[in-house]
C-alpha cells in the first residue's frame, strides 16, 4: 500500500448522514447523495466519506462534498475536519478494501495518531480511486 504524510488546513463536508448505523448501511447513504445531486445538477470530482464516530451504538457517517458544491435548499449536515497531519493510504482494490486499508493505517507504529475524525476521499468518477485518511500528530 502507498502511503504519504499530508498536512491540511482543515476543510468543510456537507453531505448526508447516518446516525447510529452499520457499515452495511454507507453504500445506500451514496446512492440517496448521487440522486440528490443528479437532481441539483451538482457535478464535483471530489467527495469525502467522514466517520465521525464508531462504537457499540453503531457508526456516525456523513457521505458528501465540499460544502460550498451543495446547494443551501438541500437538508444536509456540515462536519469540520480538523487542521492537521494525516497519514494517507491509497486503497487498492477499490471499495471493498476500504476498512482493510484504515486497518493498516490505524495499525502503523511508524507514527502517532490523534483523536479525530478519519475520512474517504473519492477523487474523480471512478470509485476505484480513493484514499483513506487517518489523523496523526
């Protein structure tokens, strides 16, 4: 797996949530924010995948774009990824390699991770082109 250090000034993410849920639940999540913006005429080559939290109650999720690509008519919830360093995996193999590739990043002893929100990045139309993002010190 590729990996990489970025450091970034923080970003903005509108999109739609899940509270509570499983993983099982995200795929449907992209499918209702793809005919959302279909019918915006929303066109973006970036969207993020933001997990906000995860425990025994279930997982907080938000699949979305850059909040200023959203109109403000649409009901969305805006989530601030934080300043910082992240450690960045590209995922090989596409979606279905998504929590192997957190797990790997999650796992790496080469570096300190803080407490934040790790996210998906999809860059272009081709969901097999993504990275994974995991807050580091």
């Amino acid at each position: 797996m590729q990996t990489r250090i970025e450091e970034i000034d923080g970003l903005v993410v509108k999109g739609l949530s899940i509270h509570q849920g499983k993983t099982s639940d995200i795929p449907e999540k992209w499918e209702e924010l793809a005919n959302v913006l279909e019918g915006y005429n929303v066109s973006q080559d970036v969207s993020y995948g933001v997990c906000i939290q995860m425990n025994e109650d279930g997982l907080d999720y938000v699949a979305g774009i850059d909040d200023h690509l959203l109109p403000d008519e649409i009901t969305a919830v805006t989530v601030k990824i934080p300043k910082g360093r992240y450690l960045v995996g590209k995922v090989d193999g596409g979606i279905g390699q998504i929590q192997e590739t957190f797990r790997k990043l999650f796992s790496n002893q080469d570096v300190t991770h803080r407490p934040s929100m790790s996210f998906e990045k999809y860059i272009g139309q081709d969901i097999h082109d993504i990275e994974a993002w995991v807050p580091i010190v």
